[in-house]
C-alpha cells in the first residue's frame, strides 16, 4: 500500500493531508524518514506520523447534524465547541469529511477513513452536497441563472449545480441549492457576489445520505456498505 493511503486508512488524516506531512518530513518508516508519498509500505513496518506510531484500524461512520456555532476544525483551541466533543472518548480518531462553516449547520459524515474522505471532498467524484439557504431579500430567475453560471471570486471560480425556490416572502427567500464542489465558504461567497445576504445555511443531503430526523447534536451510527458512497 502506499504510504500516504496507510496513513489514510489508518485515519490519522486525510490523504491529501498525509502528503503534506510527509513532504514536511514528519513522517517515519522504520525509524528513516521518508519525503515520497508513493512508496509502498506494509502492516509489517513501523511507521510513525511526529513521533506516533499510526497502524491500521477498523473504520467508523457516523451521520452528524452539526448545531450552528460548532466549528469542524479539530485543532482550533480557541473554539468554544467542536465537532468532536459530542462523541465518545472511545472515537477521538475520527475527524470531519469535509468543511460546514461555523455559522452554518446540518449533515457531516465523521469517519476514520481516509479513503472515503478523499473520495468524497475530491471535485473529480461528483459527490453531491444539497443545502437549504435562507436569503435576504427576494431571489429571481434571473439570480438562478447568475448562481449557475458562476462568479470569479478571488482566485476562485463558484457555482451551484441547481437551484430552486421554495419560499418567497415578501423580504426573504429560502432555496435549495445542490453543489458537488465544496471551496471555503463557497455559498455565502457565491450568494454575496450576486447581491444576496445569507441568513442560515443547512446541509441537508451528501450523496444519496440524508439528514431525515436527526436532531441537532445528534449523530447515528452507519456501515460502509449503507453509506453506498
């Protein structure tokens, strides 16, 4: 197996970021640090990440709805709440899939699989993110096509795959809007280049995974082969 996938499966971290500890040399394999991703190693060798030994481990899968105002981010010690506090001691390993902003809230997969992390944050797989967003202000066709045809943000190019209304009050809009790309706070950004305040964001879909009744705080217990990612 290559390195940078044992370091993955054994759910230290996400693939992508197992490169970048490897090229940083934080990496071990049998006492000898190593700089090249690629190389493949075994469950015979003794392979460390700054200093811990990392083997391999059963993979867990949990639903999450995440309340607003829990940040995803394992390492921020400033946060007030994490996503990690709200499991058992015994999943400490298990890290979030992808990003949901602080402000935002709805459905995480939380894993210790790297693969499956990988697979679903990486563009090149399509996955399918659904959010309910709720506007200021009244969203026209005329918006729909703009959200869909994109904006230059920075360095960044964002879009939504669909969109659709599903409420138009007099002064708000709430609309469901499916992205399969998921770049730092993609769709306030997005919805704020085309005139648009975002006043709450949910995830309510990864996949064919649904948030369905899962309350806020509350996670539930998933196989791999349930997931059908």
């Amino acid at each position: 197996m290559r390195l940078n996938s044992f370091i993955a499966k054994c759910g230290y971290a996400s693939r992508r970021k197992a490169d970048i500890l490897i090229l940083d040399g934080m990496v071990k394999v049998n006492n000898v640090k190593v700089y090249e991703p690629f190389i493949n190693v075994s469950e015979k060798d003794n392979i460390t990440v700054n200093g811990k030994i990392v083997s391999l481990k059963k993979h867990v899968y949990f639903l999450f709805n995440k309340p607003k105002g829990v940040t995803t981010t394992l390492s921020d010690r400033f946060a007030e709440k994490k996503i990690i506090d709200f499991f058992p001691e015994e999943f400490k390993g298990i890290f979030p899939v992808g990003r949901l902003d602080k402000d935002s809230s709805g459905l995480i997969l939380m894993t210790n699989d790297g693969g499956l992390c990988h697979k679903v944050t990486h563009p090149k797989f399509l996955i399918e993110k659904e959010y309910l967003i709720f506007l200021k202000g009244v969203f026209t066709d005329k918006d729909g096509v703009k959200v869909k045809k994109g904006v230059i943000d920075g360095d960044d190019y964002l879009k939504v795959n669909s969109v659709e209304v599903i409420k138009n009050k007099k002064f708000d809009t709430v609309c469901k809007v499916v992205v399969n790309e998921g770049k730092k706070r993609h769709l306030r950004r997005l919805f704020k280049k085309v005139g648009f305040e975002v006043k709450e964001l949910k995830r309510i879909r990864i996949a064919g995974l649904e948030l369905g009744r899962l309350k806020p705080g509350e996670f539930k217990i998933m196989s791999r082969s349930q997931l059908k990612i």
